[in-house]
C-alpha cells in the first residue's frame, strides 16, 4: 500500500501528457485513517483525483503524522 508520497509520485507520473499505463490510484481513505500528507488524496464526485498543484511532489508531508506512525528509524552514513 502507498502512502500519500508514493501517491503523489504515481499521481505525477500518471497525469503526464502521452502516458498511457496509469497504476491504480485511490483515496488515501480507502488503506489509511489518517494519512501522512497534506491535503490527503479524496475521489472528485466524477471518480477521479485532483493532481496536486503544490511545490515538489505537491502534497506537504505531515511530521507529526510520520512521526505517530514510525515504528523503528535507521541512520546510514557515509
């Protein structure tokens, strides 16, 4: 299952002209109670997704959300 950042790359990719092989794009709502972006991804009346408009990847990374939901962290280093 993706979080909101792997649906906003896939959403990205997915509404670029001449690209024909969209993956399945959904709700966050549908896997998460909470995602861990911001705004979350929701179904337009239509049964499509708005492509976030935002800087980057277009959608705010919540830290306090990744943080709730952080089970273990590894640092690698050069």
């Amino acid at each position: 299952m993706e979080t909101g950042i792997g649906r906003a790359h896939n959403i990205a990719v997915a509404s670029m002209p001449g690209f024909v092989l969209p993956n399945d794009i959904s709700a966050s709502n549908r896997y998460f109670s909470q995602d861990i972006v911001d705004p979350e991804f929701s179904l337009n009346t239509d049964g499509t997704i708005t492509v976030p408009e935002g800087p980057g990847i277009g959608v705010e990374i919540r830290k306090d959300r990744l943080d709730k939901y952080t089970a273990k962290r590894k640092r690698f280093t050069a």
